[in-house]
C-alpha cells in the first residue's frame, strides 16, 4: 500500500532493530514502569504461530512509524473443538504521530490482509473506543471467554472482529493466548540493555506493577 507519504509493506530482517526500538519507545511506562513488548516481538518472529505474511510496518517519508502483526491461535469450544483464529499485536504508532489516524490505517490494511489470507477471526486485547471504528466489538458478544478469567470479571479489555461473517455462529469457548506472548521478566531485563537507557516509573493508569 502506497499512498500520501505512506507506505505499508512487509517487515524485514533488516527492519529489526529499528521495529523493536519504536515499539519499545511506544509502549515505555504504559501499562507498567518500563515494557516488555519489544523483547516480546522479537521472541515471537521465532515462533511456529508467527505469520511472517502478516507482519507489516508503515512508513512515512522514509522513516518507519508504525507496526502490526498477527500471531496463530485457538479458541477451545465447549464441545472440545479448536476453532483457529488470529490474535493480533504489538500494535503501534511512533508516539509523536499518535491520534493522527496512522494507527488506523495500518490496522484497517491488516486486517484485510488477514482476510484475503483466510482467516475466520481476530482476537484482541485492546481499547474498544478505538478498535470498534475498525469493527470490533467485545467477545463476550460473541460467547467466546478469556481464559483464566473469573466469571464476574470485567472482559471489557478483550475484543473479537469475524474477518468471515458467521465465522463464530454457534462457537462458544475459551481463547487461548499463545505462549509466546508469555515472557520472563529478566529475559526482558537482559534484552533491553542492549537499547539506550529509559527511566522507568510508576504511573496512574498502569495495570501492571
């Protein structure tokens, strides 16, 4: 995709680094002091549920400024099925062109991706104030649970978009993150002393120590 000083393409090896250090500049003391998402797709790529197809970033003027990619997953049905299905992210956009609708646009163009690859579903871990303009909606509606949640909990943070209209009809189950998204938090430490050095702090709104 080409439009407007930007483009959408492929990730490469090449890309790395760079791709690794916006996410890590993005996410930095957001839902935590400090982050662990750029150790995250950088142990993903290695992962069998990875979808190198998938695995987009945006550029703008020359300069990456966004990224998104999609990772293999289950939902396990009531009946003891595994309904394949996407779930989605690191998501995100250089913090100084947040809000300026990059975001969007990188999410629209993979998610139509996703569906001209076949795809059923995607499942999320996301804002729905931002991600319902692009379709989704909460799971709940569509009977799917998240896994190792209480049943009274709030799962206002987990969100479903059907890229196959009637994809989920009938399916009700628990979605199952894959393990890679799973990571220690001194493997993280170790990873990002290779990066220039960050304060970490303890902010209002964080949802993690």
């Amino acid at each position: 995709m080409e439009t407007d000083n930007i483009i959408i393409r492929r990730e490469t090896p090449e890309d790395y680094k760079t791709v690794e250090n916006l996410i890590r500049e993005s996410f930095w003391n957001i839902y935590k002091p400090g982050c662990s998402e750029h150790y995250v797709i950088h142990v993903l790529r290695d992962d069998p549920a990875f979808i190198p197809e998938l695995d987009f970033v945006m550029e703008y003027e020359g300069r990456i400024i966004g990224q998104n990619m999609f990772m293999k997953t289950v939902i396990i049905s009531d009946d003891g099925k595994e309904i394949p299905v996407l779930t989605m992210g690191p998501i995100c956009i250089t913090p100084e062109l947040k809000r300026k609708g990059y975001g969007k646009k990188i999410l629209d163009y993979s998610l139509e991706r996703a569906k001209e690859m076949g795809f059923g579903a995607v499942l999320f871990e996301g804002n729905i104030d931002f991600y319902g303009k692009s379709g989704f909606d909460y799971a709940s509606v569509f009977g799917i649970r998240y896994h190792d949640l209480p049943e009274d909990a709030d799962s206002s943070f987990f969100l479903c978009k059907e890229l196959i209209d009637g994809y989920l009809d009938s399916v009700t189950g628990v979605y199952q993150t894959p393990k890679g998204y799973y990571v220690d938090d001194a493997d993280v430490e170790e990873f990002d002393r290779a990066f220039p050095p960050k304060v970490k702090l303890k902010l209002p709104g964080q949802i993690f120590d």
